[in-house]
C-alpha cells in the first residue's frame, strides 16, 4: 500500500494555519499555538493536520479565539512554557523538569510506547539495546527518553520516509507511538508502495500528552478552556474528532492509588494486608500491578520519562533512586510522623537510597549477598566450609557435594544475561578477584587479567558443577532449585534466607547453612547491597495518600504484622535495626546476625580494591550501566555457553562499553 510519511518538524516553521479555517472573528484575542510533529497528533498537513490541531481549532473557534498554529523543535517547544507571552502549547508530556514552566490545561491522549521494525518484534528495552540502529525524530521527547536510559545506538532522523527506511534495512526498529506507527503505514502516508507489514512490540509503557499554555498564559482563559474540553468529552464530539486519527481512549485519572511492584513473595504478603491500610485510611483504595523485574524496569522507565503519571508509587532499587533523584524524577520524602522512627532505618540501605542527605525512596526490603550451603552433604563428604571461604574453598565443597545422579548440582549461579542478573553477580566476583569495571578516567578494564580469572572461575562452576541450562536460570529458579535439595550451594540474595530457612516452603531447611560471600585477592565489594525500595514519581497524582502508604508498608508496625500473620521467619528483612533486636524475630531467623551483619558491611563507596570514580558494587552508579550491563551480559552468557572464547567476550564485552561510554560524552 501507500504511505506517506508527514513531513518532518522544521525549526520555526509556521504553517500560518487559522485555527478557525473559514471562521473569522472580527476583533477576537489572537492566540499563537505552539506544537511539534507528533503523528498524529499534530503534524505539518493541512489536510491532516493531526487531533489536537482540529480539537483547538473546534475550542478555539467555540470560544470566539483567533489563533494559528506554529511547529517548532522540541526543545524549543518545552522552553517556550516560560514565555510571558500568553499562548498554547501542544501536545506537551507532564515531565517533572517542565513541571512548573507551563500552566497545565488539560491531557489529551495517553499514546502507547513501542518499537516499531519490520523484522523480529523488539519486545524490552534489553533486547532494543542488542538493535544495531533504532530510529528516532530528531530532537524529539522519544530521542531524549532513549538517550536518558544510556542508548548509544540511537539514530536521529529529520526528514525521510521512516517506514521505507525499516522496510529496506536501514535501521532495525523505530521508537515511536503505536498510533504514529500504524498511521505512518496507513493508505496513502508512504511514498513507495511497502508490502512488508509493520510489527509492533510490546507496549513499554505510556505518554501522557497535555494541553498547555505558557506562564504568561491568562489563568480564566485557561479554565474556560477546561471547562469547554471537559464540555466537548461529555457530548461526544471529542471522540468524534479523535476517531479520524485514532481510537478512543480515556485519559481521566484512576481514584486509587497506582503502585508497580515487582513479582515476589514479599509483594504477595503486602498484596494480602492491603485491607488493613485500606480499614486505616477510609476513603482510599491501592491497586498494584505486579510484573516480572525486566517488565517492571521497562515500564517504570517509560513512565518516568515520559512524564506519563501511569503509577503514584513504584517500586526501584537502590540503583535508580540516586540517579533518578537527580534528574527531578522523584519526590523528595521529608515528612514523617515520630512512629515512623526514620533513625531505626539501616544506615548503609539508607544512604543508598537518599540524594544529598535526602530520602527519595522508603525500604521495603533490603539485601546483602551471601553462601548457602548444604551443612548435611559437607559433613557427609568430611568437608567444612569457613565462615569467610575464598574462591578455592567453594570450589572443593561444591566438588565435594556435586552428584548429579542423585539430583544434587554442585553449585547454582546466575546464568541469565542482565544487569541485574548474571552481572550481579559476576561484579562481586571481578571485585572479590581485584578488578573493576572502570579505571579513574571512565575508560573500560574488562579485557584485564582480574576479569578473566573471575570468569575462568565462574564458568567452570557452573560447567563442573552447575545445573543443565545454567545459562537460562536467574534468581528465582535457583531458590526453588536450592529448597527443593538440587543444590550443594548457592551464592545469592540474603533475601531468599527467608524461604531457604521456611519449613513449610523448604524441603533442606534445617539442614542449611550460610557463610559469606566468597572472596579472593581482594574482600572488598564481594558483598553486594540492594534494597527494593517504594518511590513516589514526580507526577503522582495522589502524593499524600501515596506517601501515607508506603509509610505504612515500610514501617515497624507493617514488619511485626507480616511477621506474625506468615510468620517471623518471612517477615521482610533488611531494613530496621530493630529488627534484628527483636526475640521473636531472632527466635525463628537462625540467619539474622549473618545478614544484619553483610548488609551493614558492604560499602558501596569503596567497592573495588583499586582506585574508581564510581560507586556501587554489582553495579555501577550512572544512568549508562544499564546499557552496559546489558550488553555485556549478553557476552558473558556466550562465553559460558561456549558460543565464543573468553577472550572474545571480553574484547567485544570491552568495546560495547567503550563505544556506549563515548556516546554518552565520557570522553573529549
């Protein structure tokens, strides 16, 4: 079919479009409207010239408004908020750093975020940053939103036909709108007949697109045009205006408030007391979307990005909070009745999550890393394991203890390629070997003699010992290997001490022991720190009842009720003090002092035995490590595989990382 593409935004283009059309009045207030292409919400054809465009036009023409309509840059778009001039301006997302430069009208839509490509649907952000070239509108809000999560791989595009570029190999996706996509391959939006289909991926969340007006904007202007929008929703004509270009959709806010959690058990036990915050705060209901963890990280990035407001409190990491924090995503948490006891928080998982002496995200558990292990099969093959082993000692008790015939594996490790899956892991290992991710000026140690004894040890643990498929298991399939008697030991979250140790979830619980995390030439950074933490974004629309929720659910209170409803042994671990000091928490947790004790050890700020401009441990503190944990994921998971050597991961692991660290500006 044909399609042709509308033609891209040029800076400071009118399209001396009277937003009246054959409608003059003779006298009336003369408004500019500023906008930038975003099919089809607003682009530069006056036969088409997008929904909001003919919305205004119809407000406009209502009200008794002259105006016209003017395509400008985005950037110059989100600056023009500040004018003292009064004008409108569309369609603008509601981003925290643009907040309080506009005077906010009303939404207009909610789009949905994809990649959009012609070959393999591209369905997470992980596999987006495998892409060779993803497309973009240039400087446009989904080229800054890429960029902003550390895509190196982004190309930007001003003119051009889009699909045609995907259709010939051009470029492996374009980031883009679901509604944008499907119009740029309606009947008669492409200049070449395109007889490859359009695939859409999964949806990465969604953008909350508003109508605004500058600073200068007059304040009962502003509500007469609410009033008169809100009018037009009612009667139907919005919808009417809406179905030439797209379908329907609603965009009033939810009552409840919107939570995105990650899929746990410590999230099934909230999901089950949620009537009892509820009974305490009447008026107030919680609906929470629980999502695997790379689902989780994909929506929760769209939505702050995008300004979107899709939840009111999410669910992070130690991580994101900082970085997050800095960029004005985030709601700085600085009330707290004296019951809360803010001082009884764990002063290591606090300071991960606070900016600037500040709190910006409420524990609802936190983690350190440990060695669980066998007690049973070690004293049957006359071994014994140190309550500080190095790498060598886990190596003889894992051989000691492997007998795959009788269905137990030596060793379970993280296999799945991720940032916060094999690399968390392997992170403590290169440190515990004496390496570090990066020298003092930012550039790359991978292909380093510490990195290939780390992972000369790491893969012939899972290749002598390791379960089949090792490459494929993460967190949550080695816990059930591990308490269903599979696993001699296991080196993992602190977290999982509160199933391991749980006679009704575990089969070898009274025959587990814990010793720490392993370590080598060096024992600094080979204990990881995290917490899943719950964070209210800039664009909560229910702040205060949100923050009087995940008070509730990080309180001490909340902690003595979990533990007594499922028992102490499962209450949520990590994130007071007076936990640990509690008898009937340590009646029944014999693991509480071993992880009180990793979790107020590890530092993230002195991570590595040689010097870095970092932070973090398993991780590295800046916005681009998740690119390039992914990435080099992807090659670590290779190698243990045997699809490539060590040393080409490691040269290929090394240039990835260069090549995203110099995108990002590290380098002059």
């Amino acid at each position: 079919m044909t399609v042709l593409l509308g033609k891209m935004a040029r800076p400071a283009v009118a399209l001396c479009l009277l937003v009246l059309g054959s409608y003059p009045v003779h006298g009336a207030e003369h408004l500019q409207v500023f906008t930038s292409a975003v099919p089809p919400i607003a682009q530069e054809d006056e036969a088409w010239p997008g929904f909001a465009v003919e919305l205004v036009q119809a407000v406009l023409h209502e009200m008794q408004l002259e105006g016209e309509v003017v395509f400008v840059p985005w950037p110059r778009l989100l600056e023009s908020g500040g004018s003292r001039t009064g004008m409108l301006i569309m369609p603008v997302p509601r981003l925290a750093k643009v907040e309080s430069d506009f005077t906010w009208i009303t939404p207009l839509v909610d789009l949905d975020l994809t990649f959009a490509s012609t070959g393999p649907e591209v369905n997470s952000l992980a596999q987006a940053l495998e892409l060779r070239s993803i497309l973009v509108r240039g400087q446009s809000v989904y080229e800054y939103m890429l960029r902003d999560y550390g895509f190196g791989n982004v190309e930007p595009v001003s003119s051009g036909n889009i699909p045609l570029m995907l259709a010939t190999g051009r470029a492996d996706a374009w980031f883009t709108t679901t509604d944008e996509a499907r119009w740029a391959w309606r009947a008669g939006q492409t200049a070449g007949l395109l007889e490859v289909p359009v695939k859409l991926g999964k949806v990465m969340g969604q953008q909350r697109m508003w109508l605004a007006g500058s600073k200068g904007l007059d304040g009962g202007l502003a509500a007469r045009m609410a009033r008169a929008i809100a009018a037009m929703r009612e009667d139907g004509r919005f919808n009417a205006i809406m179905a030439a270009y797209l379908p329907p959709r609603p965009t009033t806010a939810s009552a409840a408030i919107r939570v995105a959690a990650v899929n746990n058990r410590e999230i099934v036990h909230l999901q089950s007391a949620l009537t009892d915050f509820e009974a305490s705060n009447p008026g107030v209901s919680v609906e929470i979307a629980v999502l695997p963890e790379g689902e989780l990280r994909d929506a929760l990035a769209a939505d702050v990005f995008s300004g979107s407001g899709s939840y009111d409190v999410i669910t992070i990491g130690t991580y994101e909070t900082p970085i997050w924090a800095k960029k004005g995503w985030l709601r700085p948490l600085v009330e707290f009745p004296a019951s809360y006891d803010v001082d009884d928080l764990m002063p290591s998982v606090k300071a991960a999550l606070s900016y600037e002496d500040r709190l910006y995200a409420l524990p609802f558990y936190a983690e350190s890393s440990v060695t669980y292990f066998r007690k049973d099969l070690l004293a049957k093959a006359g071994v014994a394991l140190p309550a500080h082993p190095t790498y060598q000692d886990i190596r003889a008790a894992a051989r000691a203890m492997h007998d795959p015939a009788g269905g137990v594996f030596g060793a379970c490790l993280r296999g799945k390629p991720g940032w916060g899956e094999n690399m968390a892991l392997i992170s403590t290992l290169v440190n515990g070997h004496g390496g570090r991710w990066f020298d003092e000026r930012w550039r790359p140690q991978l292909d380093t003699p510490e990195w290939k004894a780390a992972l000369r040890w790491y893969r012939a643990m899972l290749t002598e010992f390791g379960p089949p498929q090792a490459a494929e298991l993460n967190y949550n399939e080695n816990l059930a290997l591990f308490a269903q008697g599979h696993c001699g030991l296991w080196i993992d979250a602190t977290v999982a001490a509160g199933t391991v140790f749980d006679l009704t979830l575990s089969s070898v619980a009274t025959q587990v022991g814990l010793a720490a995390a392993p370590h080598g030439a060096s024992d600094r950074g080979t204990q990881w720190l995290w917490s899943w933490a719950f964070a209210l974004p800039a664009t909560s629309q229910h702040f205060s009842e949100a923050l009087r929720f995940i008070q509730w659910a990080t309180s001490k209170a909340y902690i003595q009720a979990i533990g007594e409803r499922f028992g102490w042994v499962g209450a949520p671990p990590g994130t007071r003090q007076s936990t640990y000091r509690d008898p009937r928490y340590r009646a029944r947790a014999p693991f509480a002092d071993a992880v009180r004790d990793a979790i107020v050890q590890a530092d993230p700020t002195r991570p590595t035995q040689q010097a870095v401009p970092y932070t973090g441990i398993q991780y590295v503190a800046i916005p681009e490590f998740q690119a390039v944990g992914t990435r080099v994921g992807q090659e670590m998971a290779k190698f243990l595989t045997g699809q490539i050597t060590l040393d080409e991961a490691l040269v290929r692991a090394n240039a990835a990382t260069t090549e995203i660290m110099h995108a990002a500006g590290y380098y002059k």
